[in-house]
C-alpha cells in the first residue's frame, strides 16, 4: 500500500514516525522509475481512459521516497505532441502504442514473461467451444494495459479456468496477441 509524502524530505508512515526521503532524478537511477527517458506515454482522463490530448514522451522524472524500500512517488516531466510540457505521477501514465509494431513487441514481452498465455484457452463443453465472449464490464485490456469500455466493438474475454484466469483484450491487442500465439505454435517453415 502506498503511502503519501506529507512535506519535503519526510514521509509519514502508519506509525506516524518520520523517515528520511530522498529525491532522485531519472537520469541518475533509471532503474527505479516505470518509464524511461523517451519511453511514449498518454495521461489516464477522468474517467481512466487514455486521454490523447494528454499524449507526450518522457523527459524528466523524480522519485521520492527511501530507496532501501518502502513507499514512493515518481513524478515525470512529458513533452506533449503538441510541444509543451506537463507533470504526472507514475500511476496516472499509460504506455502508448502508435503503431502494431510497439504493441507486438509489447505482447511478445508479455508472452515472454508468462504475463499472458502461450496458447488458446482449451475449448469446452459437448459443443467444444474457444470460452470466450465479450466483456460486459469495464475492464483493463492484459495486453496494453489500457481500459476497454464496456461491450466495445471486438473486444474479447478468455477463461482458461472457470471463473478464474480470465484475459480481456481490444479488438487491436486481441488479434495481434492471436497471431502472436499462432506464430508460436506453427513451425516457421508452415507460416
């Protein structure tokens, strides 16, 4: 659970002690941010959609908080498309991908890594049916991290286990994530 910063140099934690924060800079530990310099994000609206007037690049960062562990807040400074500047917290980005190509290498990242499946969910019923439908929720897509609206146009939920493991995609992310799957699974000499 994050906890917040209450004046320069001091964080409040649950026991009411103070503790000695310290700001970094981006350019100084890049490991410690979400983000790196140049990295292409969009600011989540209001109501926790991308919001594409607030899209930029990353220039500058700083993270405050105790590095040896605990709470923090990273706040970046984002050159917008349109050419001037605004500050965000880490929680309120988005990853942007303007092209197929930044959203397979994310995919494939995530394939990769176990953060989405390898393969199809495996089919069901007398019927033997892919267990799949149309999220009827607001939910965040698993490969782009972005929310996708209720019953929108495309959109797909996969159950890998009933009422647990559930994987929702966009339209986008879902056939790109598909092909992605199907390229791994068919030698390269049949593609």
């Amino acid at each position: 659970m994050r906890r917040h910063l209450s004046s320069p140099g001091v964080l409040q934690g649950y026991t009411g002690r103070a503790v000695a924060v310290q700001t970094i800079h981006l350019a100084d530990q890049p490991n410690l941010f979400g983000y790196k310099r140049g990295a292409k994000v969009v600011r989540r609206g209001a109501d926790g959609y991308a919001d594409p007037d607030w899209a930029g690049v990353v220039v500058d960062g700083a993270w405050r908080g105790n590095p040896s562990g605990g709470p923090y807040t990273a706040t970046y400074r984002i050159k917008r498309d349109r050419g001037d500047y605004f500050e965000a917290e880490e929680l309120a980005l988005l990853t942007r991908f303007d092209t197929d190509a930044d959203l397979r290498d994310e995919i494939r990242e995530k394939i990769r890594t176990y953060a989405l499946p390898r393969s199809m969910p495996p089919a069901r019923g007398v019927d033997r049916k892919e267990p799949a439908r149309q999220p009827q929720e607001v939910s965040t897509c698993s490969a782009c991290s972005h929310q996708i609206r209720p019953r929108e146009p495309g959109s797909m939920e996969y159950e890998y286990s009933p009422g647990q493991f559930r994987f929702r995609f966009h339209s986008r992310c879902n056939a790109i994530w598909r092909e992605e799957v199907r390229r791994r699974l068919v030698p390269p000499s049949r593609l």
